[in-house]
C-alpha cells in the first residue's frame, strides 16, 4: 500500500496522445476530429448510442460539437478520441473527467464506442491506455467510472476491464427528465500492476488466433494471476 505520508496530490490530467499496437488515444480537436467523430459515432444514430447519456438527444452535428465544447468549458471534460491503427478512422471517445488532483482520483466517462469498435482490441487497448496514463504517468489512487444502473452494458465492460463495483448511488442525478440511480466502480494503485499485466496478456499477439479471436478471456486472466498471486 502506498505511504501517503508525502502525499503532495497528482498533476491534473491534461489532454495527451497514447499510442498502442491497435488504437490511438488522441485530444479531441474540433476542426481536426469533429465530422470524423460524428460519422464514427453514427451519425444521427449517435442518440440510441449515447441512451444512458444524461443530456437531451443531439438534433444534428453541431448541436454534439457544442455539447463537447459545454462540458470541457464548464465541467472541465477532456474529451480524447479513438483512432483505428490500421484504417486511420476515429471509432470512439472518452473522456478524463471530475479530476480530484489533491486526492489522486479521477473518472473515465462520456464514453462512446462506434460500431467500429464492436469485437475487437480496440476498446479494450484504448482503455488500458487510458489507465495506464492515470496511474503510471499521473500517479493517480483512484480511477473511476460511473454509469447508469440501467445500463447492463456498461456495468459489463467496467467489469471486463478490472473496475471493482461499489454500489448504486439512488437518485444520484437527473439524466433525460428521468431520476438515474448510478452504479460506481473503480480500480485503485495497489490493483493496478495486476490488472496492467492483465491487459497486456490479454493484447499479446499470442492470444489472438489466425482470425484475430482470443485466445482466453480478459477476466480468465486476471482471474489466473489472482490465483498465482495467492498461491
């Protein structure tokens, strides 16, 4: 366990590149990533997407381009984009958000994955990523990600990926004119060198067969590590 003795916080995250073998994690620009983002999103398909969004439904691509904007101005949002590796195209987004530099906690959410990103590493290389940053670069202690309790796909991918569940905050937020209980989890330092060698089993060549299936399973992993480490 960390010696929080000397304790001086973290740095606030700040928008950053991450390359990996399949995905690019890269500061969303508008004039740069803005058209390209919308057709990786779906277009005007991007609103049964983003269900569980809390704001309204977008009415086209200028209305989403001044929703990112309002929640980088006002909430401090750092929207980064997905790129594919190997077509180039931009197949998703996140976003580092409620950044709590004193406290080394900080939250991944407004996550978007185009179909593109559907049955393959990409999601899963760029969320390593992602974690990676925050807790090796940064330093951070806590990595959150929230969603509503409604949303079994959500709540299926943080448990993929080594989020631990915590419980349901009841009434938490008002998401569409509707009251959504949401569900938290979060990986914390002391997790992450396990879940890190997780990831990168899991994204070896090797556990990949010729058609580019895995091999084993992300949470069979983790799960085989646990049991080495008690062993």
């Amino acid at each position: 366990m960390r010696d929080l003795t000397n304790f001086k916080g973290c740095p606030a995250p700040k928008p950053v590149t991450l390359k990996g073998r399949f995905v690019t994690v890269e500061p969303y620009r508008r004039a740069e990533h803005l058209e390209a983002l919308w057709d990786g999103l779906g277009g005007m398909g991007i609103n049964p997407l983003l269900l569980y969004f809390a704001q309204d439904d977008f009415s086209g691509i200028d209305d989403f381009a001044n929703w990112l904007e309002t929640v980088y101005t006002k909430s401090g949002w750092l929207t980064h984009i997905f790129r594919d590796n190997a077509t180039g195209k931009i197949v998703g987004m996140a976003n580092y958000m409620r950044a709590d530099p004193a406290n080394g906690v900080v939250e991944i959410g407004g996550v978007a994955h185009g179909v593109e990103m559907k049955r393959s590493p990409l999601s899963t290389e760029a969320h390593y990523l992602m974690a990676k940053h925050v807790f090796e670069d940064l330093g951070y202690r806590r990595y959150e990600w929230k969603c509503d309790n409604k949303n079994e796909a959500s709540k299926t991918t943080a448990a993929r990926y080594g989020f631990s569940f915590e419980g349901v905050f009841r009434q938490h937020m008002i998401s569409k004119h509707r009251n959504r209980d949401t569900a938290w989890f979060s990986m914390i330092d002391a997790e992450w060198p396990m879940i890190n060698d997780a990831f990168e089993a899991w994204l070896s060549p090797g556990n990949f067969d010729a058609e580019g299936n895995q091999v084993r399973r992300l949470q069979d992993i983790r799960a085989d590590l646990e049991k080495e480490r008690l062993a």
